[in-house]
C-alpha cells in the first residue's frame, strides 16, 4: 500500500468518527482533494536547522484543512507545534501521523500539559504500548485517566512502583492499587 493510499484510508476512518458535520465535511474535500492545499517545504522536510517561529507562522497562517495535511505530514517541529493546537482533532491527527518518533510518543506520554484524549490514544496504540517508558509515564501522568492508568499500573517494575505509591502528583486510586500490587509481589 502506498503512502498516499494509507493516508486517504486513514482520512476515511477519521471522518468516520468525527461527529462535528462541518469538520466532516472539510475532511471530505480535503480526502476529494477540492481543497488544493500548499505546505512550505520547511514545515514538511526533516531539519536539524527548522526554525520554529518561520513554522509557527506558517501554522498560524493554515486554515483547519491545511493544520490537518500539516498534521499528517509535517516534520516534527511542525507536530510539536500542533500538539500545543487547542482544537484536539488537529493533535489527534498529530497522532496519525507516519513519521512520529518513539520519543515523541514518550515525551507526549509525560506531559502533565496534552489533553486525556490524546493520552487515551496513545494508550490504545499496541505498539507504543511496548516501550516501558511509556507506559510509566502514562501511569505517572496526572492528567492520564484513571481507567487507562490502571490498566497498565500492573506492568511497571516494584521500584516505580514505589515510587509512584509516595507520588502525590497522581491520583489517590492509581497510588493505592501501586500499593495493593506492591503487596501481592512481596
């Protein structure tokens, strides 16, 4: 499958979920290609030297189509520009997107600053799900909710465990099942 089929596919599932009829209908002509959309190269090509204001400004200047095509296929100052978005479809296209990093995926695992629901993504994605580092800090994160922070509590190590047991900075629940889980190892 090529890069632009899987792409279209996954513009398909996208506006299978989304409930908004407006942003369902841009993402149709966005999908169609109506939408003739322009992305500077600096905001696609991988750069060591990507300057983030040039590429703040070529986000700024996007309408949501164009924050969307950017989404699935900007380089990774331009998505981690887009997860400071505060329209959360555009951070779960971030998500989406092919060229995201491991490390991406652990540093958005740990910061206290994205919304739930894209720390709920991140924990449904199997393969993200492998590394340990994630799931510690989708379990260290306070603002990962509580159903998903358990879900993967059992797979952290005694010593994290204990420590996120003492940790004040997460829910009581996820502290006390540390607890409970401490116990039954011992």
């Amino acid at each position: 499958m090529t890069e632009d089929n899987s792409l279209d596919r996954l513009f398909q599932l996208t506006i299978e979920q989304v409930e908004n009829p407006e942003i369902q209908a841009e993402l149709e002509r966005i999908l169609a290609g109506d939408d003739d959309i322009e992305i500077p190269e600096a905001a696609l090509e991988e750069n060591e030297d990507s300057d983030d204001m040039n590429i703040g400004q070529i986000i700024k200047d996007l309408n949501f189509a164009g924050k969307i095509k950017l989404a699935m296929k900007g380089n990774k100052t331009a998505r981690s520009l887009l997860l400071k978005e505060s329209n959360k479809q555009i951070q779960l296209f971030v998500l989406s997107n092919p060229r995201l990093t491991e490390g991406e995926i652990v540093e958005l695992s740990k910061n206290s600053n994205v919304d739930e629901s894209l720390l709920r993504r991140v924990s449904k994605e199997s393969a993200w799900m492998k590394n340990y580092a994630v799931k510690y800090n989708l379990v260290g994160n306070p603002k990962t909710p509580i159903d998903v922070s358990l879900k993967w509590v059992k797979f952290l190590k005694d010593k994290d465990m204990r420590l996120l047991a003492k940790s004040k900075n997460i829910p009581q629940v996820v502290s006390i099942q540390c607890k409970k889980i401490i116990e039954k190892r011992n």
